[in-house]
C-alpha cells in the first residue's frame, strides 16, 4: 500500500483533482479504510457549506431592487435622454460624405443642363428686337452643350436701355 | 432577450435596457458583495458602486475576452475587497443573526432551529477566514462556479484558487469541530 493520502483527500473532496490523480487517489482508497474515513469527513464539509453557503447569501433586498433609479443618476451617459442607436461612426462619416458628393453632382449637372427660358416679355421693352427675341430656347431633353448657352448668353447681353434718350433743349 | 443583445443596447446609450441589465443581475451581484462584506448596508452600497462603474464602462466590455457574468463579478469581487480596506468590519452578533430571515421560508419548521445552528456556525466560520480564502469559497458555492471562472474572476492561476481552497477547508473544518 501507498503512503496515506493528506491533502489530496481534500482536493478529492473539492474536485480539483485532475483525472490521473483521481485515479491514483481511487487505486489507493480501494486498500486504505483509514484514508476513506477521512475523506468521507472531508466530503462531509464540503456537503455542508455548498447546501449552506447559497443559503447565506440572502437575494438583493427592495432597496437594492428597486435602485436603479439612485444608480442611473450617477452614470453620466443616462442623465440625458437616451439615444437611439446608430450607425457607428466611421459608417456615418461614410454615408454622409457620399451624400455630399452626390449632391454636388446633381447641383452641376443641373447647372451644366439648365437654359433659362427666354420670353418675349423680356425683350418687350427694347427698342431694338434682336433675334434672340423670338429665340425658344431648348429644353433640357435636348443636348445643350456650352457653346449654345453662350451664345444665348451672347444674344442677351448688352441689352439696350428700355428707355430712350433724347437730347434736352 | 439574452445578456448579449441586451448589453449591445446597453452599449448603444439606451437607458431602458440598462435598468433591465440591472434588474436582471442586481441580485447575484449583491449577494456576492453580501458574502464578503457580510453587512447589508456595505453590499448595497457596493451592488450600487458596482453597476455605477460597469454600466459607465459598459461601451469597453468585450464579450470574447470574457464572459459578461465574469467581467461584472470582477468589478464586485475588486469594489469589495475595496469596501473592506476603507474601514474595519464589526462582527455581526450571533442573536442579530438569528433574528435575520435568512432562507427559513423554505424550510420546515421542526427543523428551523437546527438548521439556524449549523448556519450560523458556518456563517462565523466563514467570517474567520481571510478575504481571499472566504472569496474563494463564496465564489465556488454561491454559484456553482468551477476553478477556471473563479481564476478569471479573482485574475489568479488555477493553482493559487485550489490553494486557497485548501486552506479554507482546513480552517473550516478545524473551527466547525471546535464549535461542536
């Protein structure tokens, strides 16, 4: 037979022993009744506090459960109202700069298609008609390049003065 | 909803899930705290400090490199052990004890007297040992918690928790014989 075993009866009781020494441990329990014996005492204490200890500890009493409010005060983030969750940032960042750049496309391409309507109404004060007074602008749905709004352009300008101009006495 | 979905919206700002988050665990937290300090006021005071600094601290908590019971008992295990540094703990008197409703409604009635014996045997035992040897074994029974969970939330090796172990089982069982 082995030597008696000492503190490896209370690892056994505490089950921290690992497998091959629990297997050392049983091949000498099985011969020794005297290490038996003791390991039932220590089982036995080991039975006691694991029934007794949980019930020690006493669960969380209103006070406690009913203090979230006391405890809410004190975390900085949750005195203001709550936020909604979001997107996290770098994505945010992403979205909104893509917005901003599809937004100044749309404002050039509007600006690069865009002609202003040319009536009649706005030549009706010239003195001289020009061409561009009966000129119907084309629309968007025709390709307008820059030549053609700037010889618009041309057309418009310089305008003579809607009034005339006589010499005084 | 599980302790993950409800961390995430914890860690998004919302207010709503952090008292369910504490409603949810401010009973484990406190019983814990409750088994170290062994004084009410001075759990309730740590359960409060330790959802104060968890949930203020939430946005950091990585739920791969730990479990979120772990990381919160962590915080309990530390705000006590600091609770317990700041001023000295007056034993708690056996007749104050007794009169306390400790787990009796479960119990029947021709064994109360017994029963409360043996707990409160226990109960002084337990108060007789280090801090760190009680924490050892009020983490291995108030839980079931294994070695490897007790290790990650004292931040020890396995070996130094079953040391420990150790000795508080050879000076429980030395007092408890004493004690009849």
């Amino acid at each position: 037979m082995n030597k008696h075993l000492s503190d490896e009866l209370i690892d056994y009781a505490w089950g921290i022993l690992t497998m091959q020494e629990k297997t050392n441990a049983d091949a000498h329990l099985r011969e020794c009744e005297a290490c038996r014996a003791k390991l039932l005492q220590h089982q036995a204490l080991v039975q006691k506090l694991a029934a007794t200890v949980p019930a020690l500890l006493p669960d969380a009493p209103p006070s406690v459960r009913g203090g979230w409010a006391d405890v809410a005060t004190r975390i900085p983030h949750l005195r203001t109202a709550p936020r909604r969750p979001g997107l996290p940032g770098f994505v945010a960042v992403g979205l909104a700069m893509s917005t901003a750049a599809m937004l100044l496309v749309a404002v050039m391409a509007k600006a690069w298609l865009y002609q202003p309507p040319l009536t009649a109404t706005a030549f009706a004060a010239s003195s001289t008609p020009v061409a561009s007074a009966t000129y119907t602008p084309e629309r968007p749905t025709a390709v307008a390049t820059p030549v053609s709004w700037m010889y618009v352009t041309s057309l418009q300008a310089p305008r003579p003065l809607p009034i005339a101009i006589t010499a005084q006495p | 909803m599980d302790d993950s979905d409800l961390i995430q919206r914890c860690q998004s700002g919302d207010a709503h899930a952090c008292a369910d988050l504490y409603q949810r665990w401010c009973s484990s937290v406190y019983r814990l705290a409750y088994g170290i300090l062994r004084q009410e006021q001075d759990a309730e005071e740590v359960t409060q400090d330790v959802f104060v600094y968890a949930i203020s601290r939430l946005r950091n908590y990585d739920p791969d490199k730990a479990a979120f019971r772990t990381w919160l008992y962590t915080i309990t295990i530390s705000r006590s052990r600091n609770k317990l540094r700041r001023k000295w703990l007056p034993t708690v008197e056996i007749s104050e004890w007794e009169e306390s409703e400790i787990g009796d409604a479960e119990r029947p009635p021709e064994n109360w007297t017994e029963l409360q014996a043996e707990r409160v045997r226990v109960w002084e035992a337990l108060g007789r040992l280090s801090p760190k040897l009680r924490e050892a074994v009020v983490l291995r029974y108030f839980e079931n918690l294994t070695y490897p969970e007790i290790g990650d939330i004292l931040k020890c090796p396995i070996k130094t928790i079953q040391s420990r172990v150790r000795l508080a089982h050879a000076e429980l069982k030395k007092w408890l014989v004493e004690s009849g």
